[in-house]
C-alpha cells in the first residue's frame, strides 16, 4: 500500500510542484525500505539463515532512514536558506521578471518553497 502512495504522493507532488507533498512521498519511501528489510530479515530468521545474515539486512534500515533524511535535508536546505526561487531559467519566469525591471523595480529577490513564491523588491 505504501508503494502506492509512494507513486501517487510524487506525480501529484510535481503535478503541484508541492515540496511539501515530495517530502512526504521520499518519507514513505524509507518507510517502504525499512518495512522491505524487516521483512528480509524475518524470513531469514524463518529459513534459519546464520546470524550474521539476519543481523546485516536488520540493521540496513540505518542506510536507508540516512539516505531519505539526506534527501528531505537538501530539499529543504533551500527553502531554509531563502535559495532563489524564480531565477528567469524558463519563459514564464523571464517574463515575470522583466515585467517587474520594466516596473521599475530594483533589487528583485524571491524565496519560498517553489508552490508560493515570496518577492522581496525596491521601488
């Protein structure tokens, strides 16, 4: 089920562009890993593998639960560290840009997350 909400949560999250919703979705996907390696490592235990087998996939949701904090860390480091939200890369954004220059607006700086954008501007 996780799965499912996994692949639901991200095609809607850059159907959106919600970080919010993104986060979430890498979130359940270390869930979805760390269930995968309980799992493993049960059915081992089941199978009478040695320990040393039981106790290397039992302790992998370390790595996994620290690649998906990397992940939901860089995303937001970011958001957290006023990153430049509209930087005129696309055609829609060259627009909105030039638009406020033209105004006359001076020292144009965006932040936030990218699903609602904060201006700061001189005039």
């Amino acid at each position: 089920m996780n799965v499912l909400v996994v692949r639901y949560e991200s095609k809607e999250g850059r159907r959106l562009n919600s970080q919010i919703l993104g986060v979430d979705a890498k979130h359940t996907h270390s869930d979805v890993w760390t269930t995968s390696a309980v799992l493993a490592a049960l059915l081992w235990r089941v199978a009478r593998v040695s320990a040393d087998s039981i106790r290397s996939p039992a302790s992998s949701w370390r790595v996994f639960i620290g690649h998906a904090c990397w992940q939901i860390a860089k995303d937001a480091s970011g958001v957290l560290a006023d990153q430049i939200v509209i930087a005129g890369k696309k055609t829609s954004d060259r627009w909105w840009t030039q638009r406020l220059a033209s105004s006359g607006a001076k020292k144009i700086r965006t932040r936030g997350p990218a699903d609602s954008v904060f201006v700061d501007l001189h005039l």
